[in-house]
C-alpha cells in the first residue's frame, strides 16, 4: 500500500510541475526539486502513519469512504507542516499553484490506487477460515461472513468439542478443538477465529503453535466488530470494558470534539433561528399546544437533562409513559410528520450541544423511562452513558428507528463500538452518512 502511495505522489508531482510551472520545463528542472519532493513524499507518509491509513487486515476491505477520509486528513495535515518546513527552509520552496495542484493530484490517485487495490484484492485472494470452539457461535458467525462476498473469507470447517456437533452445508466439522494444530496444516488455514468465551491453558498452547506458523488467530468479538461494526454484548463481560474502554487516552480527541461542536452549533443556532418563528406559526396552525417539546433524558454519567424539540405530535402524546414511536402513528400531525422527515425538529438541540449536554456524534440520549427498563433487560446498557450523548450517532445511521427492547439491545452493540473506536474519522463518516439521510429524507435519525 505504502509503495502505490509513493508511485502516487511522484506522478502527482511531475504533473503538477508541467501544469503548475510557469517557466519552460526541462530534465533537469525535476531534479531541482528533488529535496522538495522528499520533504512532500515524507511528510504525506508519516501522517498516513500517524492516522492508521495503514491500519488495514490484509484480507478485509476497510470501507472506501474511510480510507478517502484519512487520505484526505492526511494530505491537509501534511500540506501544512510542508508548509512551514518550506518556510524557514526557503531552499526548498515549491511554487504556490504547484504545491495546491500537487495535494489535489495526489488525493485523486491515492484514492484511485486504492480503490483498484481493494477490487483487485477482492478478486484474486481468498482468506482460509477455521473456527474453533462453540458449534452455536461458529454456525452463526460464519453466516455473518457468507453474507458478506467482498471480504473473500473461505470458511474451511469449525472444530467442538460440543457432543452434538454435526456438519452443515458449507460448514463442515472437522473434528475436535485439540486437532487445531493438525487442520490447520493440513487444510491450509489463514486465520483461527476462536468462538468459545473462556480459553483454558492447554487451547491457549495450541493457538500458540498456529502462531508460530504464521497463521493469524483471533477472537468472535474482534472478528464480529470488524465485520459488521458492532460489539457483541452476548460475548461480553465487566473485563472486556476494563480492557478495551477505560485504558482507552480520548483526551486529545475529546478537546477537539468540543472545539467543534461550540462552532457548529453556534452556527446552526444563527441559520436556523430565522426559520423557527415560520416553524412555530405552521406548528401552531396545525395542531393546538405548545411549539416546543421538551423531555428528560439521560447524559454522560447517568446525568439527567432536558432535551428540546420542536412539538410534531398531538398534546400530551406521552402522557401514559409511551416514547416509542410506531410507522403511522396517530399521535404525530400533519406538520409533525414533515418536520421530522426533514429533521427540523431537531434544531433546538443545538442549545444543548452548546450547553455541552450533548454532542453532535454520539449515542442517541434515551428518555428517562426507557433507560431504566432498558437498564433492567439489557446487560451492559448503561455503560452507553460513558461518553456525551449525541444528535446523531453510529447506530443511528446503521439501524433503523426501533421501538422494541430487541432494536435497543441491537442498537447498543453499535453504540459500543462506537465508543470504542471514537475518533475524528468516524464522526465525519457518520456526519456525511447523516447528511445524505437528511437529504434523501430515507431512514430514521
């Protein structure tokens, strides 16, 4: 990957020189930025570092819009520091509209690169799977993983030692968990996905050996947060939050994440404020009650607050504790029903992510009432209230609307993840991802 990124960058380079420069070009001319060239050359690849463009399994298709994010943070970040290299070190100063046409070049074959790397990759390489472990888990997780073409897994067979394994189409069983050292030789395994929640010592020997011969193992939770971006909640328990969470440095992120919602939500506050008196005169016209709504919801830390919204359903449509929403639900009006399908009922949020009582990406708050039966039902649910809550969320842009115990359960799996793997990165994906929903008026928010 790094060595098509190099090979972009020269070719981006040379065009931008015959494009962008003003005198005749010659042979030597090149050479003469050949100290610019390196500086551009290191910099772009020490921030891809830096950022995990790299961070990429060899047989999984990270998601194009991903790694087009990072190439992009990494160009803006390293046009930046070149920059200021260039600067104090006026030996290697590059022409302005060469260096812009330089960065805009190399962002266009980076991608392109990349884009024919993941379908050639898809096309010509098969990964060799065996699951080893639980019959239950195995047999699901590999219809996961056949659903899933583009990621080229081949499932080899499960190993159990469950008395009632038995082999399925396109799952064979292949014997016990202590013949994992021999199948994995002879069937010409990649990886071990390990499906059993506790591994004793002797398992843990033989996962060992298949180490040793290069043979990548890894465990249902890592492989099914790879997969489908959600955390198994089945498969979890007060270690893997110790683990995997709290050693988990956000702090850095979290100052940049602030910084970013004071300014969006400053300036959603002064375009939206216009437009609320015709939203309230339409509310007022359609239906009696009042133009606001507003609710108790759950924050960071279990913390109660009140969210706002402008009113889309009849007065006192919760009255009886009822906060799930149904498709045709009487108690929403005409307006409401338009105000919601274009999101605008969501404006007066703005105030509370200024408030700093919500952010813009972040798990959805609950209302009060669904989050103790939710406490209740689900293991694990209020571990969501870790982190700020937000306008719009992971889940919110995976998942449909719900409104049922089981598309709350589902919904946490995506919120974990989420707070697992918060960074810059991600909310942008999930910002774009809200924005096209917002667009085309499809999908619940």
């Amino acid at each position: 990957m790094a060595a098509c990124d190099v090979a972009a960058l020269l070719i981006a380079f040379a065009f931008a020189l015959a494009a962008g420069h003003r005198r005749d070009l010659s042979a030597g001319l090149y050479w003469n930025y050949g100290w610019s060239v390196l500086v551009l050359v290191v910099t772009v690849l020490g921030y891809f570092v830096v950022i995990d463009a790299y961070a990429l399994r060899g047989h999984t298709a990270q998601r194009f819009l991903q790694q087009t994010l990072l190439v992009f943070l990494g160009l803006v970040f390293s046009g930046i520091t070149s920059t200021l290299i260039f600067f104090f070190l006026r030996a290697l100063v590059v022409p302005r509209g060469v260096f812009l046409l330089f960065l805009a070049g190399s962002f266009v074959l980076i991608s392109l690169f990349r884009f024919i790397n993941i379908k050639l990759f898809s096309a010509f390489t098969a990964w060799r799977v065996l699951f080893v472990g639980d019959m239950k888990a195995s047999m699901e997780m590999a219809q996961v993983i056949s659903g899933k073409e583009y990621l080229r897994y081949h499932i080899a067979g499960y190993l159990s030692d469950d008395k009632v394994a038995v082999s399925r189409p396109g799952m064979p069983f292949l014997g016990r968990v202590s013949a994992v050292s021999r199948v994995v030789e002879n069937e010409d395994i990649d990886q071990v996905i390990v499906t059993i929640r506790k591994i004793d010592k002797e398992l843990i020997k033989l996962l060992l050996e298949c180490m040793q011969r290069k043979v990548e193992v890894s465990d249902l939770k890592k492989v099914t947060e790879e997969i489908t971006g959600k955390v198994p909640i089945e498969y979890l328990d007060e270690y893997w939050f110790i683990m995997e969470l709290l050693i988990l440095n956000k702090k850095y992120f979290w100052y940049a994440k602030r910084t970013i919602d004071l300014i969006i939500s400053a300036i959603g506050i002064a375009v939206t404020l216009p437009l609320l008196p015709l939203a309230a005169l339409a509310i007022k016209l359609d239906s009696p009650g009042p133009v606001f709504y507003s609710q108790t919801r759950v924050g960071r830390g279990g913390k109660p607050f009140r969210v706002w919204k402008l009113r889309t359903m009849v007065r006192d449509a919760d009255k009886n504790n009822v906060h799930w929403t149904t498709a045709n639900d009487s108690r929403v009006t005409r307006m409401g029903s338009f105000l919601r399908k274009v999101r605008v009922d969501e404006f007066p949020q703005f105030l509370n992510i200024l408030k700093g009582e919500m952010t813009l990406i972040g798990p959805r708050p609950e209302a009060a009432s669904l989050v103790e039966l939710y406490t209740r039902e689900i293991p694990f649910y209020a571990e969501r209230h870790m982190v700020t809550p937000g306008a719009t969320g992971w889940a919110q842009i995976n998942y449909r609307y719900g409104n049922s115990i089981e598309d709350a359960r589902e919904k946490l799996k995506y919120d974990l993840y989420y707070i697992k793997h918060r960074n810059l990165v991600l909310d942008l994906v999930i910002l774009l991802k809200t924005i096209r929903t917002v667009a085309t008026g499809r999908g619940a928010i």
